[in-house]
C-alpha cells in the first residue's frame, strides 16, 4: 500500500514519506535485504530531501540486521560524519558502538561510546551509552595481563654466615 502511495504522490513529501514507510514495514517483517533495497531506493530517488538520514539509517540497520556488520559499521560511521550536530549522529555512533563491541573491537566500541555519554544531544541514550562504556572498561581490563616490574637482573648478594654470639 506503501509504495502505491509514494508512486501516486512520487516527487511530493507524502509520496517520500510512504516510500519509507514502505522500507520500514518491509524492515519491520524481517525483510532485511528488501528493505535495505527500499531504502536504498528512496536514497536513489530523493538524495536532497530531508529524509535522507533515517533512510540511510534503514541502509545500515538493515545490513546489520544480515549480519553484514563491516558494511553497517562504515554506513553508521558515515552517517556520524555527514550529519555531525544532529541527534541521527547520536544514533548512528551508539550504533556504531554496537556493532563494534559485536565484533569484538572493544577499543573502538568504547570511544564512540564515550561520544555518546558526553553528547548534550543524547537525552537518556546518554546514560546507556555511559553503561556500555563502563562494561567495556571492566572488560579490557580483564583482559590486559598484569604487567610485573622488570627489575635488572643482579648478582645475589654472597650469603654471609652470622657470627655466633660469644659474649657471655
């Protein structure tokens, strides 16, 4: 029904707004790989128009949902860079953490993390964000062997034998 209304009203903001609805039912139904091609329709179709964030957001989650987490990784990281004060960065970052801290980057993962922590943008993601950061912490640190202080090896000292105490 989605796409009949944005063909009807193709060139018009309810016909871009079907078209990526459309995208999201198919998202919604588990369709991935449809809904990715969906999104990456409107992207084709409608590259100026103010909804080119959430539909390049469905681009990303969509491959992430296919397990295609290099490929989501780079379309989340884009979207932090193209659209850098807005709150589809914020996602696009904490999603960036996700799929980082998935594919066991964790130093990477933490960094964007602590983006979003600090970002006045985030509103409650901040503190999810700040939790991740702070289980990932605990988790490197886990995994970071003990350093030992390496001394200069030296020659043991001679064992000197006491002298009895002869004073009577």
């Amino acid at each position: 029904g989605y796409l009949n209304i944005a063909r009807e009203y193709s060139g018009t903001m309810a016909g871009q707004r079907a078209q990526l609805q459309a995208a999201i039912t198919l998202f919604d139904a588990g369709k991935y790989a449809d809904a990715q091609k969906q999104f990456e329709n409107f992207l084709s179709a409608y590259a100026d128009s103010s909804l080119v964030a959430p539909a390049q957001t469905g681009v990303a989650a969509s491959l992430e949902a296919q397990d295609k987490l290099d490929q989501a990784a780079t379309h989340y990281q884009t979207i932090a860079t193209s659209f850098p004060n807005s709150t589809a960065a914020i996602d696009a970052k904490f999603s960036s953490g996700r799929v980082l801290q998935l594919q066991g980057k964790l130093n990477e993962a933490l960094t964007f993390y602590q983006d979003v922590a600090r970002s006045p943008l985030a509103g409650s993601l901040a503190s999810v964000a700040q939790r991740r950061a702070v289980e990932i912490q605990a988790r490197i640190s886990t995994q970071k062997p003990a350093v030992q202080a390496v001394q200069p090896s030296a020659s043991p000292a001679p064992q000197s034998n006491p002298k009895p105490n002869t004073k009577s």
